[in-house]
C-alpha cells in the first residue's frame, strides 16, 4: 500500500515538474530577454502564455508536502529539518514569483511593471535550482532517517546538489523554450518561433551536459543512485533522452505540437528516472518506502482523496487545460469597459 | 576578531522556539485575512451573477465581472501564503509533523483536494465569461462556492484535531501506530469550530466588501451600482452575524466542557469557584489576582451554564500545574482578545439590527450617515474580530501543540536560524500586503475612471480577446 502511495508521490512530482516547471522555465527566458524594449516582445508572450493555469499549479506542490507529511511523517521531518536553507529559500521565492507575476498583470505603468517583472523573473530561477538542490540532498544519502537533522550545509552546498539544481534550472528553461515555440507559431509569429526555437536547442544541448556531467559526480557521490541509474532505471533515462532528442527533431521540422509532447516525456524521464534509482529507499540506503510508511488507516485516508482527486480534480484539470490549448481563453478575463476606454483614448 | 566569533555564537545561540511561534502566528494571521474573501466572494459574485441573468441587471453583470477579477488577485495572494504555510508546517515544527503528521494530516490531504478543485473553477469563471453560455458559465461558479466551504472545513478541522486529538492509538513509546481518518476529522472540537469558522469567513467577507461600497456612498458615489454592490456584501453579513453569536455561544460552552484550562484563561479565573464574575477588561497578576476592568458578578457561571445559574463552578487556571496552563502573560492575551471578539461581534450584531430592521419597516437600507460611516468600519472590525478569535483559540492552548499530548517546546524545529526566517517573511509579507491594496485600488480607480458602465456589446457576445495589457501611456 505504500508503495502505491510512493507512485503517486512520484507522479505529483512529475507533474509538478512538467507544469510548474515549465512556467518556473518561462520566468528564466523572461529574466535573460534583455531590457525593455529588446525583451519587450518575448516577454509578452511568455507573459500571456502562463496567464491561466499558472494558478492550479502551485497545488501540485502543496500536494506533494501534504502526502509527504501524511504519509511519510519522519522523513518528512528529517528532510524539512536538514534542508531548512535551500526549502526556506524556495518558499521564498514562490511567495516572490507569484506575487510579482499576479501584480505584474493588474499594475499598467511602466516602472512598477518592470520591477515586479524582475521580482518574478529573479524567483523564478531561484525556486527550481532549491528544488534540485532539495533532490540531490536526499538522493546523495545526506537526509538522515529517524526524524533527525542532518548537515545543514552540506546537505545542499554538495557535488550532487549543485548538478541536480542546474539539471533542474536548465531542464524546465528547455521545457518552457519548447512550449514557447508552440504558443508562437500558434500566434503565426515567425520571428518568435525562431527566437525560441534557438533557445530550445540551446538548452537542451545544455541540458545533455550537465547530465552527463552528473552522471560523473553522481558515481562519486551517490553510488547508490547511480548504481540504479545506470542499472535498473536505466530504459528510463535512454527514453527519456531519445524523447529529448526527437523534441528537437521535431522543432526543426516545424511539428511544435509533437516536439511539447517528447519534451513532456524527457522531463518527465528525468524525474521518473531519479525515483526508479533509488527505490525502495525513500531516503536512500537509510529509510525504505515501506518502512517509512504511515499506519494504514492514514494510507486508506488518502486513496480516498487520491480517488476524489481523480473523479473531482481530474476533469476540471483536463478541461481547464484543454481550454488553454484551444486557445479558448483570453489572456485576461473578461475585457471590462473600463480598458476598452483606455484603448479607446490612447494617443 | 574573537568579537567577530562573538557575534557569531550569538547568533547561533538564539532559541528557535518564540521565533518560530511568532513566524507561525504572523504568517497565519496574515493567510486568515484573504480567507474570507476566497470563501465567499464567490458567493457574492454569483448572487450579482444571478440577478443580472434573472432580472437583465445590467450593472449587476458588470459588478459580477469585476468581482470576479478582484477575486482571482486575493485568490492569488492567497494561494501563494498558504503554500507558505505548508512548507512552514515542515520548517518550523518538524517535530510535530514527524510524530503527529499520520493523524494531522488527513484533513489537510482532502484540503487539498478541495482547494485545486477552487483553483481550477476560479480560472474557468474567470476566463469563461465571453465564451461559455451565460448559465453554464453561471455554474462554473458553483463549484468554487463548494470547494470553498468543504476546503475551509477540512483545514480547521485539523486545527480543532490540535484542540481536541483523538483518532489515533499509540504504543507504549509514545508513536502513532493506528490511525482512524474518520475519528481525525470528526474530532469533537470539529463540528462547532468549523462551523464558527466557516460564518466567520462569510460574515467578514461581506462586511469587508461592504465597506469598500460603503466608503464609495460617503464619497457621493450612490448610483444602483454601488447601492447593489453594498446591498448584496451587507446582507450576507448582517444574516450571518445572528447565527455566529448563536454558534460562538455553543462553542464557549465547548470549550467551558473539555478544554476547562483556555475557558479559565478566557475569563480570566485563577482559582476555582462558583459564583465567577464575567470580567470586561482587567489584568492577572502573577500573584494570582485579578485588578481593573468591571466585573459582572456571577455572569461567568451563569452563561457557562445557565442550568445551574451562578452556583456553576468554573475551573480556575491553578487547577492545573504551571507548566500544563497558558502563563500569565497568554492569559492576559487571551483574555483581551476575548473581550475584543465579543465586544466587536456584539457591536457589529447591533449594526446588522439596525440594518434588518430599516429593511423591515422601510423597505430599504438606512441612508443616513452614521450608518454609512458605521458600515465603512465594519470591514475592518470584523477582520479584528476574527483575529482576536484566533488569538483565543491558538494562544489559549498554549503550551500545548497538541492538547495533553506535545507541548510547543517539544514540537519545534532546532535551526537557531528561524529568527533570520522570521524578519525575512515579515518583510516581504509587509510589500505583499501593500503592493496588493494598491493593486486593488489601482483596478478599481481605473475602473471608476472609465466612467459610466455602459457595456456596448452584450458581454457573453464572443469577441477577440485583447492582447496584451492597456496601453501604459494613457494611464499616466
Ligand atoms: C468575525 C467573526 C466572529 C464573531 C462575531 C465571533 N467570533 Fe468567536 N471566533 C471567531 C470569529 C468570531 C474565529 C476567528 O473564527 C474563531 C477562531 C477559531 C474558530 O473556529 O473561530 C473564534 C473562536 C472562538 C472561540 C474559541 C474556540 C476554541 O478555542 O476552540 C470561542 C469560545 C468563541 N469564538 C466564542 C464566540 C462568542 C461567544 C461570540 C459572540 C459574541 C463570538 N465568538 C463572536
Ligand atoms: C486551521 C488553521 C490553523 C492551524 C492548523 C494552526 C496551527 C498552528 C500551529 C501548529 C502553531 C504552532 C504551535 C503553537 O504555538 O501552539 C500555531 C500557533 C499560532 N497560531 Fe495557529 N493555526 C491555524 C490557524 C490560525 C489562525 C488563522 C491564526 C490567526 C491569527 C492563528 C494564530 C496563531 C498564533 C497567534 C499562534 C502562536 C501561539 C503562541 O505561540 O502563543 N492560527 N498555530
Ligand atoms: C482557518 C484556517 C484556514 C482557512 C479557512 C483557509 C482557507 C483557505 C482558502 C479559502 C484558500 C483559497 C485561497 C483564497 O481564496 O484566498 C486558501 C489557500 C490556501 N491555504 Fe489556507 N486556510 C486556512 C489555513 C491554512 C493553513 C493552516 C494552511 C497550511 C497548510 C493553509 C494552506 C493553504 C494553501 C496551501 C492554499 C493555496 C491553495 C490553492 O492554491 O488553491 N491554509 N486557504
């Protein structure tokens, strides 16, 4: 039965990965688009197109914490006491990035605009490396078990932390360059689609490095993950690479709508990947799944919610998302009468 | 150099725990002002919503627009300090979390549920006023309604699981080793506190929004949009003020039954006795007296149980040992905060009096000034009101995190660094809570700027959607 909940654990982070990330992926082209006017353009774009459903993704993170911490209450307790700094850091950031970005659309002058715009674009690169940094704490074996602190600054100022925070921090910039890409052509925007299918390319060569470089200080540094990497979760990650590479493929092709389906599998590769390395531990080689698990009256608490998040959450999900994609929602609600007036009286 | 090391260990040295209370207690206090708007401005919303399909109301549809968008900046704000709180639940008492989160967290796994379900129908109302059908779109926002009251439920039925734990079994190391969801969140300080709760969220929201329409009418603004807007905020109030003096009442008699130790901090009773004045203000000393304020003779018994009249004996906070009772100082804290929630809530129970009865005799609202000046100030009355009830329950429990079972000190995290967390966190909650009053002002004098509400195309009519934001220029 833990098990089960592990999977599902997996899986919210998966998707917080690939939809959080790719709008954490924008806020990181949004703060290297240059000044105002040079950036002017793809930042609109980027702007307009994580306006509706950046919302409902900050839930996959709270989901996250709550089904760790119901589920999995000491290791919960060892990771959130050892890695106080980098977590911290991250709530930060997240109270930073979507302050600014909600404010960003409802302020109109120009200087408060761009402040809030690089509130946003600063915290949006800060959260995911943290996030990374959290992973390559717990992966490397840093995390105690036993509800105990462990090094509160090594567990995060590591070989492996710093890899895992760039491999995050470049895999969701590659992801959201991608999307981007589509939401472009679908404006018939050639000068952007080329801009960001540039970076795309770009980041996922990157993205390819740091892998592999990882893969060098992970054998170093966290056998057991490595092991498991190159051993049993090792059809993951070539998929996943062979996803990233068709992506690209794709992209130069001008099929934008395949290229975001493979660049979805490769990130999603990567997470998958990482929980495949390390299983059965929880937190590696000290803590199992299994034994980290709550009383079962709690674990069947939680199917329920897991079955009322499929039957309620789901389809409201999946339409809200097939509204997107159809292009059926206008960036800004409802036009009111008073910006009509505005675009009325303007010059 | 060695002052420098100095430095250093003190820094080092600094106790984590009343950081850790005081960052908890702010972050929190900050989470509960945007509640009440999350919970029932979708209620008031679609009351306008309704009203301009049934009846054509022109402005009606345009307040429901707007209310919908002013809702989904506090839902931001609101989404982005409560994701605070889950991580703090973590960073400050991990050791609460470690031992407790099997039990504890049940409520919140289903919270969480509800609360994307809210997330995901705020942005389909939001986005689908032009292209959805005007009643389909009418019922997207029925599910926000919903998710709000059942998502509000769950949380504080995990805080009344702190008031009143049960649900679970324990070996004979202290551990959880079983657990009943069902027993966790029907726990018996449950039902009276959600539901105190829950009329709170409605009765704050109401008169906050109110209060905004309220400073508009003094300020000559007394058009139908405005009347409407008021109306409809002021009376979800004034219907829900009655019904949480009934409920408050249950609940103090709750809290007089099986948490005897807060119900003596409330009334401030150092010894046990009968015949215990119900004192208005006053202080607890440490040697165990109480001074000032005006105490009504006997009222304390008598309201606890009016069965028995003032022979009712009310335990007093020397029943228990020091170390198990709230000190001095969080008694005198709690007892304040009482007298300010029932002081209030009665003052504004008068206000909602008033208001019911003009409608009753006369048909409409009171018109004069008194009233309006009296109205602006309810929002922010109601919005101390419900702090103070907060302060009551939270502080009243003290030192207990969870009620006979771990004391605060047990619970909190080791990091000496909270006190750096804590100024960090107050800082930028102070720009958020500012930036985003100006950004509500902001939208709501450019609305006013606009001038008349005249909508030229039908608002469900499909149309482009505009790209990109009004043009910064003309604004200036
Ligand atoms: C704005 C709204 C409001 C109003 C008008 C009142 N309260 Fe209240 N009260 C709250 C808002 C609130 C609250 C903030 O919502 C609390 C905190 C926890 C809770 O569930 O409700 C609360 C807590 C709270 C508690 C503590 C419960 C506990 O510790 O478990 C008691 C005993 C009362 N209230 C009693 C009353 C009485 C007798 C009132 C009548 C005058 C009253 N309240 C008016
Ligand atoms: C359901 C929601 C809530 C939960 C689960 C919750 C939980 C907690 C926890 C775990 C603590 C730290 C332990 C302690 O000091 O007892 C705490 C303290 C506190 N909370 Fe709450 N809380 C909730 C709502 C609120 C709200 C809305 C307020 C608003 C003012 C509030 C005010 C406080 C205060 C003042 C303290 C510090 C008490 C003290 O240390 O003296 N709480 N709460
Ligand atoms: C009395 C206590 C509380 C009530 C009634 C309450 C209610 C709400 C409501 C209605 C929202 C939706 C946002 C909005 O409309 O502004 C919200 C957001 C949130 N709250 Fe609270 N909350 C309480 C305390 C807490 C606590 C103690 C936590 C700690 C985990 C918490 C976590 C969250 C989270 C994570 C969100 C964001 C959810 C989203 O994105 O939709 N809340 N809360």
């Amino acid at each position: 039965m833990s098990d089960t909940v592990a999977v599902v654990l997996l899986l919210a982070l998966t998707a917080y990965a690939v939809l959080g990330g790719a709008d954490f992926g924008a806020g990181f082209w949004d703060l290297i688009a240059g000044g105002p006017e040079r950036g002017a353009r793809p930042r609109e774009l980027i702007e307009h197109s994580i306006g509706p459903v950046w919302e409902a993704n900050h839930v996959w993170l709270i989901f996250i914490f709550v089904v760790s911490w119901t589920a999995f209450p000491e290791a919960y307790a060892s990771i959130m006491l050892t890695l106080f700094v980098p977590l911290t850091l991250a709530a930060l950031g997240i109270v930073l990035r979507g302050a600014s970005f909600a404010f960003r659309k409802s302020v109109v002058t120009l200087r408060s605009r761009r402040g809030f715009g690089a509130a946003f674009a600063a915290s949006s690169v800060l959260v995911p490396y943290c996030m990374g940094a959290v992973a390559g704490g717990i992966a490397s074996g840093r995390v105690p078990a036993g509800g105990q602190a462990g090094d509160p600054v090594d567990s995060w100022l590591n070989p492996t932390s710093l890899v895992t925070g760039l491999l995050a921090l470049t895999a969701v910039a590659y992801l959201a360059a991608v999307y981007l890409v589509w939401e472009a052509r679908g404006d018939d925007d050639a000068e952007l689609t080329e801009y960001f299918r540039r970076r795309a390319v770009v980041s996922a060569v990157v993205v390819a490095v740091v892998g592999v470089v990882g893969l060098v200080v992970l054998h170093g540094d966290a056998p057991y993950v490595f092991d498991g990497i190159t051993g049993r979760a090792l059809p993951v990650v070539v998929l996943g690479f062979l996803c990233g590479t068709g992506a690209l493929v794709l992209l130069a092709r001008d099929a934008t709508r395949g290229a975001r389906a493979l660049a979805v599998l490769a990130v999603a590769g990567l997470v998958v990947a990482w929980g495949v390395a390390q299983w059965p531990y929880l937190l590696p080689e000290t803590l199992t799944v299994s034994s980290a698990a709550a009383p079962s009256g709690t674990l069947q608490a939680l199917f329920v919610t897991i079955g009322l998040a499929l039957v309620i959450v789901l389809p409201g999900f999946l339409l809200l998302f097939a509204l997107a994609q159809k292009r059926l929602l206008p960036g800004e609600g409802v036009p009111d009468v008073a910006d009509r007036t505005m675009h009325g009286s303007a010059d | 150099m060695s002052t420098a090391v100095q430095v250093v260990g003190l820094i080092a040295d600094v106790d984590p725990v009343p950081w850790a209370r005081s960052q908890m207690a702010f972050t929190l206090a900050f989470h509960i002002i945007l509640v009440p708007l999350g919970v029932s401005w979708a209620f008031l919303t679609l009351i306008a919503n309704y009203r301009a399909l049934r009846h054509d109301d022109a402005d009606a549809l345009l307040l429901a627009q707007r209310w919908s968008k002013y809702m989904a900046v506090t839902f931001a704000v609101g989404a982005v300090t409560g994701t605070v709180l889950s991580f703090e639940f973590g960073l400050l008492w991990p050791r609460f979390m470690g031992r407790w989160g099997e039990a504890f967290g049940v409520p919140f796994a289903f919270e969480g549920i509800f609360f994307f379900t809210e997330a995901i129908f705020v942005a389909i109302y939001l986005y689908g006023w032009r292209r959805m059908r005007p009643w389909a779109h009418f019922w997207t926002g029925v599910p926000i309604v919903l998710a709000g009251i059942f998502g509000t439920m769950s949380v504080v039925a995990a805080n009344a699981w702190m008031n009143a734990p049960s649900g679970f079994t324990l070996d004979s190391s202290g551990d959880v080793v079983s657990v009943d969801p069902v027993e966790v969140i029907f726990n018996d300080a449950m039902p009276l506190e959600t539901a105190h709760m829950l009329v709170a969220a409605y009765l704050v929201g109401g008169f906050l929004i109110a209060s905004v329409y309220a400073t508009g009418m003094l300020r000559g603004r007394t058009d139908h949009y405005h009347r409407l807007a008021f109306t409809i905020a002021f009376t979800v109030a004034a219907i829900a003020t009655p019904i949480q003096m009934g409920v408050g009442d249950a609940l103090a008699r709750w809290v007089y039954d099986e948490q005897p130790v807060k119900f003596a901090a409330i009334e401030l009773v150092p010894q046990t006795s009968s015949d215990v004045p119900e004192t208005l203000l006053g202080h607890l000393n440490s040697d165990g007296s109480v001074t000032g304020g005006i105490p009504i003779p006997g009222l304390a018994s008598w309201l606890s149980d009016p069965g028995t009249g003032t022979s009712t004996v009310v335990q007093g906070l020397d029943s228990v040992p020091a170390s198990e009772r709230p000190t001095e100082q969080e008694a005198n804290v709690v007892h304040l905060a009482w007298d300010v929630m029932v002081g209030l809530g009665t003052l504004l129970f008068l206000l909602s009096l008033w208001y019911g009865l003009s409608w009753a005799v006369r048909r409409r609202a009171p018109g004069n000034r008194v009233f309006l000046v009296l109205a602006a100030c309810s929002g922010v009355l109601a919005v101390v009101t419900m702090e103070s009830g907060w302060v009551v329950t939270e502080v009243g429990r003290q030192p207990w995190i969870v009620y006979e079972y771990m004391k605060v000190e047990n619970a909190a995290t080791a990091n000496t660094g909270v006190w750096i967390t804590f100024i960090a966190v107050v800082l930028l909650y102070l720009a958020l809570g500012v930036t985003a009053i100006q950004v509500l002002r902001g939208m709501s004098r450019r609305f006013r700027r606009a001038g008349g509400f005249h909508e030229v195309d039908g608002p469900y009519a499909p149309s482009e959607p505009p790209r990109g934001e009004p043009d910064e220029e003309t604004v200036r």
